[in-house]
C-alpha cells in the first residue's frame, strides 16, 4: 500500500512544479500537498477525494484572482482524470454506495466531463436496476447534458422493462417525447424564418414530428389505459401535456378516454369539477367588481353541477369528500361582494348536511362545519351532537363539542363530560379530564372540583390529574392545602415535584425536619432515569448549586 501511496504521490510532482511556474501554488503549498497525500494511508478514502477535490477548487480560484487562464490541459485535466479515476476504483469496490455513485456523477457535471457521465450512469443502473429514480436522472443527464433524444428514449424503454407499473417513469418518458417534438418544431420554424433552401430538410423534420406525434398517442393508449394505474396518473399525464401549446389534438384524446373511461373514480370527477373555474368567460362583465363576482358565481355553480352529476353515479364518502374540500376552499377565498359569501356558504352548509345525513362526512369536517355555525348557539349545539353520534369515540370530536359548549355556556356539561368519559377510551381520556378540571374550576363547587382529583383509574391519567390537583390545591388553599394534598397522594413520578415539595419544606414556611422523609419516599416511588435526576439534583440542592 505505502509503494502504491508514493507512487501517486510521484505523479502529481509535474502538475504540482508546473502550478509553481506559473505563480498558482507557491513551494511552500507545493510542499504541504505532498505531505497530506503522503499522509492519506488509503487511496480509496473519502477524505483524500476530497482533498483533491478541495485542490482542484484551489486551482481555479487562485486562476480567477490572478486571471491567468493558460495550459488548462496541463494542469487541471491531469487532476481530473485522476479524480475520475479514485472515484472509478471507490465505485468499483463499494458498488452498493449509491451515494458515491451520485458524487461521482455531479463531480463529472460540475468539471464537463460528458464522456465519462455517460459511462458512468450506465455503470450505475447497471448496478442498480431495481432504483427507478436513477434510470430517469440517467434518461435527463442524456437528454439535457448529451442532447441525444435517442439515447434518453433508449433508457426510458430499458427503465419501463425493468418497472412496467412505476408512474414517475412513464410521466417522466412521456414528458421526454413531448420535449423532443417542441425542438423539432422550432427547428423546423428556424428553417422556414431563415428563408433558406432547405425544403427536404424542413419535410424531413415534419414527417419526424409526425411520427413522434403518432407514437406519443400510441404508447399512451397502449402502456396506460389498459393497466390499472387509476384517473390520478392518466390526469397527470394529461396536465404535461397541457405546458405544450402544441397538443391539443392529444389533451382531448386524453380527455375523451378520462370521461369515458374513469368515471368511477372520484378524482375524475373533481377534475372535470375543476376545470370548469379555468374556462374563459365574456371580458366585457370583468370590468367591474360586480360583474367579476358573477361570473366567479357562475364557473362555481357549473362546477357544483359537475361535482352534482358525479354524486348521481357514486354516491361514496371520497366523492363527497372532494365536493366538500372544493366547496371549503371556495368559501375560505376572500370577496368584498357579499351576494358570493352568501352562495358559498349556503353551497357548503348543504353539502356539509348531505355528506351528514348519507353518513359520509369525514371527522375532519366537523369542526369546519362547527365553526361555520359560530354565531348560532343551537346551530352549534345541533352539529356538535351529530358530529358526536357519528364518531362517537374520537377523543377530538368530543373536545372540540365540549370547548364549544364551554364557550357557549349551554347544555348539561356536567352530563355531557360522563358521557364523553363512557364513549371513549379511558387511556386517551386526559383531554377531556382536563377540560372538565378547567370547567369545574369555574362553575362547580370546591368540593366538587376536588373530588375530580382522584376519580381516572388509568394511571397515566391519573397522575397528571392529580399534579392538576396539586396545583389547584396550592392555588385555592395556600401552601398548607398543597402540603395536605401532597401526602396524601401515593404515586407522583416527577422528581421536580418531589425537589419542590423539599424546597418549600426548607423554606421559611416550612418544616425542615420532613425532607429526610420525603427524601426516602421519593427513592422509594421514583423508578429508572427518574431515580438518578432526582439524585443529582438533590446534591445540587444540598450543597447550594440548585
């Protein structure tokens, strides 16, 4: 290994004299390169990539500040093909080190070295076939880097062998070919502009635009329709095309086989929905803030029709779902008309209530539906209810009935709270034990607040209930009450409890005597981590640190 280390090192002593020629390096950088690379006892480590690396880059700042930019291929192609060359032996040793692979390949992209990117793309999915990702990064590299439009569809095809069902390749492969037809047509145009003699080459081009053309239709019919891949891919691949102005023979093929084909997918539906809000409408109504008011008016109304046709055919909880979601962001849309709010509202109040009365709103809408009837308390009290019936064990569902109620200040919440309680589980019951604490403390009597304390069976709950306890003992009966309370409960696992029990026993209110007790029943109570915190910070406190 030391004669393989010298031997590198003997190599680089011409670029390394000739960079002191020319004034880049000075002999003292000259000889403190040597030393590290003598020092690097692997030839494959990370840290001497990176070195050289860091070299190269030296190389070309200390160009740009004397602005010397002479015997380019004398010293820095050296560097680089040697650079190329440790990366070529890393990847041959570790060649599951994907990482390395995409460092080598932006080395090569940032240092132009296109003939090796090609080679070394290839050795990586050669390597690693089954990783989608890389085939399209080597189609691209091709595409854009290359400029071969023929080598990137040779790869698109290879990839879709190897992952037939994968989406992102054949969008990426279908975005490629529509690529590749824009710069034929621009060349063609090109042609045409310049007035020059080249007829032949001008029909050449449009019979290959025709081809192309043909073979985008082909494929999409051949490779997506007939597999399951769904309405969300086959929309996907129709929104590519939709960046090229050039397609719209192809976007209504698309379309046509989306309505014909899909309509028992929801997001088919949406989509149609949708698009209704981007088609044009009379320019002589926007003028005015009124006239752009109706005709937004007007695109949601068709689209509530769309969204009205789909319900007819599938009658399902995502078909309502994305009628509500677009109904939602429609109202949440600021306008200064007044007449639009109302429609919005209205629209959504009736779709919250369908979606409700088929038991299929989603959780999630409930409390979009709660706040929508904010400003009436029976409106309020009404959804709550159902949202409560219809999801009947959901800790939130039951918080957000309770919060509202609390703020509302009607209804038996007393009643409301031990059915909460009943209905969902008691291990996720703390959110609602603390609403009721919170509730208590402000509309029941002392004594019933307190004997909330110690009511939970599940211990976890229990424990912060008490700490609640704790605190609202200290904060209505002083510190003889939170002392009273203190003792009488058997299990508190925090040691800051237990270290500020001890604190106000050392204090001027009270009894010193008792930390050595408590001091005992914490080592006694406390478990695991919790023993050696509560430890060193009572060391701290005993020798006046804490």
């Amino acid at each position: 290994m030391a004669e393989v280390i010298q031997l590198r090192v003997e190599e680089r002593i011409p670029e390394l004299e000739q960079l002191e020629r020319v004034g880049l390096f000075t002999i003292v950088v000259h000889y403190k390169v040597i030393f590290l690379l003598e020092s690097k006892k692997n030839p494959l480590t990370s840290t001497l990539l990176q070195y050289e690396i860091n070299v190269l880059e030296l190389v070309k700042k200390r160009r740009e500040h004397i602005k010397y930019n002479f015997k380019r291929e004398e010293i820095e192609f050296p560097i680089v093909q040697r650079i190329n060359g440790v990366f070529k032996r890393a990847t041959n040793k570790w060649k599951s080190d994907v990482q390395l692979w995409l460092s080598h390949i932006a080395f090569c992209k940032k240092w132009a070295t296109k003939t090796h990117l090609s080679k070394v793309f290839s050795a990586m999915i050669a390597i690693h076939p089954d990783k989608s990702g890389l085939w399209i990064m080597a189609a691209k590299s091709e595409l854009e880097d290359m400029n071969s439009s023929e080598s990137a569809r040779h790869l698109f095809l290879r990839a879709l062998r190897f992952h037939p069902e994968d989406k992102k390749v054949f969008q990426e492969y279908f975005r490629m070919e529509l690529l590749h037809a824009e710069k034929l047509r621009k060349q063609k145009s090109m042609a045409e502009e310049a007035e020059m003699d080249l007829v032949r080459r001008a029909k050449t081009l449009m019979h290959t635009l025709t081809v192309v053309n043909a073979c985008n239709k082909v494929l999409f019919i051949k490779y997506t329709f007939p597999s399951p891949l769904g309405a969300e891919f086959i929309i996907s691949l129709l929104n590519i095309a939709a960046i090229f102005d050039f397609t719209k023979e192809l976007q209504d093929t698309i379309l046509t086989d989306i309505q014909s084909k899909y309509t028992e997918d929801c997001v088919t539906w949406d989509f149609l929905a949708r698009r209704e809000l981007e088609k044009p409408s009379a320019g002589e109504e926007l003028s005015t803030a009124k006239g752009r008011a109706s005709d937004i008016a007007r695109r949601e109304e068709r689209c509530s029709l769309v969204y009205e046709e789909g319900l007819q055919s599938l009658n399902t909880e995502p078909m309502f779902t994305c009628y509500a979601a677009f109904c939602l962001e429609r109202h949440r849309r600021k306008t200064n008309v007044q007449e639009l709010k109302d429609k919005r509202e209205q629209r959504l109040q009736g779709v919250f209530q369908r979606a409700h009365d088929s038991s299929m709103l989603k959780e999630a809408f409930y409390k979009n539906w709660i706040l929508l009837a904010a400003g009436d308390a029976e409106g309020v009290a009404r959804v709550a209810m159902a949202a409560t019936l219809r999801y009947s064990q959901s800790v939130s569902t039951w918080t957000l009935r309770l919060q509202m109620l609390m703020q509302l200040d009607s209804g038996d919440l007393k009643t409301l709270f031990k059915e909460a309680l009943e209905c969902i589980s008691p291990k996720e019951s703390l959110p609602v034990w603390r609403l009721q604490v919170q509730w208590s403390t402000g509309s029941q009597s002392p004594e019933e607040t307190e004997a909330l304390g110690v009511l939970s069976a599940v211990p976890a709950v229990a424990m912060e209930m008490k700490e609640c306890y704790l605190d609202w003992s200290s904060a209505t009966g002083g510190y003889k009450k939170a002392r009273k309370t203190f003792c009488h409960q058997h299990v508190l696992p925090a040691p800051d409890l237990w270290l500020g029990y001890i604190k106000e026993e050392l204090g001027t209110r009270g009894q010193p005597e008792n930390c050595g007790m408590l001091y005992w029943r914490a080592m006694k109570l406390l478990e695991g981590e919790s023993v050696e915190r509560f430890v060193s910070n009572y060391t701290l406190l005993q020798t006046g640190h804490l």
